[in-house]
C-alpha cells in the first residue's frame, strides 16, 4: 500500500477519539509515519515527534478495526524501535 494510500485512508477513517494524557487524538497526526510504516524507509523526526505525541493513543487506535492492520503492523514497531518509542502493550 502506498504512502499515499494510506495517508487517503487515515483521512477518511478520521476518528476524534477521548484525549487522553492531554492529548488529542487523532490518526491523522501519524500521516507523517506513512511512508516508514509502508516500506523500509527511515521515519523522519517529524515522524518521532508525533509518534511520541500519539503514543498514549496508539490502544484506543489497535481497538478500531480500520487501523488496527496498521498500527499492528510489523513496521510500525519497527518504527517505534527506530523512533526510541516503546511500543504499548495494550
């Protein structure tokens, strides 16, 4: 899938959840993720900063079904790893 692909499909599955931690959180936020959760490129900072950033979110979006493939995805822990991120077990 590509990143735009993915990008189009978070865009569509917007989905304002709870704040959590005083966060917002929004899938949109991890647009920036795309391209290092689709292939083997390097997330960028601007990545790292926002998957920080959602971290708190990352149970609430594993729940919903349209995203769960995505945040569960092997590269996306991969990203987190590369990101210093721990991923959450939920």
């Amino acid at each position: 899938m590509s990143k735009y692909v993915l990008c189009i499909v978070l865009m569509i599955l917007f989905v304002k959840l709870e704040p959590s931690m005083a966060v917002t959180c929004n899938p949109i936020e991890l647009s920036s993720c795309a391209s290092a959760i689709t292939s083997s490129s390097p997330p960028s900072a601007m990545c790292c900063a926002k998957l920080k950033e959602q971290r708190p979110c990352l149970c609430q979006y594993m729940k919903n079904p349209n995203l769960q493939k995505f945040i569960n995805s092997p590269n996306s822990r991969n990203v987190a790893i590369k990101c210093g991120s721990p991923f959450p077990s939920c």
